[in-house]
C-alpha cells in the first residue's frame, strides 16, 4: 500500500447521532446534516495527515448530502452491513470506523478495521 493512501474513516451516523440525548430522534435528517458539518469543519481530532471520510446513514437520514470533506453513504439497507462492505473494499486500506457498536465493532476488526467510539467525533 503506497504510504500517501489517506486512512478511510467510516463513521456510523445513527450511533454517533443516538450517543447524544439532544433530541436528534425528532429529526433525524437535520441531525445527521448537523454531524457531517462537525466532521467537514474540524475531521477526526488527533488523526495525523489525510483522511477521507464516509458518513454511512441510514433510514430518515438517507436525503443528507456530501459536502466537502465528507462523502454520505446512503445505505440501502443496513447501516451496519453497509459498513462492512466498505471495510471489505477497501483493499487492505488503513480504514477506522467510529461506532459503539458492539457486533459492528467485532465484524469490522475481524476484516482488518481500527475502531474507535462516538467520543472521538467533535461534539
């Protein structure tokens, strides 16, 4: 793998979004959209050089669109399968996924995948 390969960060809407009681479940669209932006203004805190990263969402959420510096994977089905799909395409690409879910966690690591919780996303 050429060293200049930015690391992949596959971040899980839904989980982040539901890690806070902020009333994100009245509208789910409107918090995802708010997520992307915190993560196009301010990225991953403390990951060193370039990213590229991948907001899967799913359900109400599936009308958010891609802005500079996130692209929004719309799943269409499950977020969780969604993610894996992406981990096993990615080639072997240092990829990270931040998520707290925990069958998520294990099917992702199991294809090679640094995970890391909703506390590393910008609040």
């Amino acid at each position: 793998m050429e060293e200049d390969v930015p690391l992949l960060v596959i971040v899980d809407a839904a989980n982040v979004v539901g890690s806070v009681p902020d009333g994100w479940w009245r509208d789910r669209r409107g918090a995802a959209e708010r997520l992307r932006d915190r993560l196009a203004a301010d990225g991953l805190p403390g990951l060193p050089g370039p990213v590229e990263i991948v907001l899967v969402v799913e359900g109400a959420a599936r009308g958010v669109e891609s802005v500079p510096g996130v692209r929004v994977d719309p799943a269409p089905g499950s977020g969780d399968d969604r993610m894996v799909e992406l981990v096993a395409e990615a080639g072997g690409r240092p990829v990270l996924v931040v998520t707290a879910d925990r069958e998520l966690r294990r099917r992702v690591t199991e294809l090679g995948a640094e995970v890391a919780g909703p506390r590393s996303v910008p609040r």
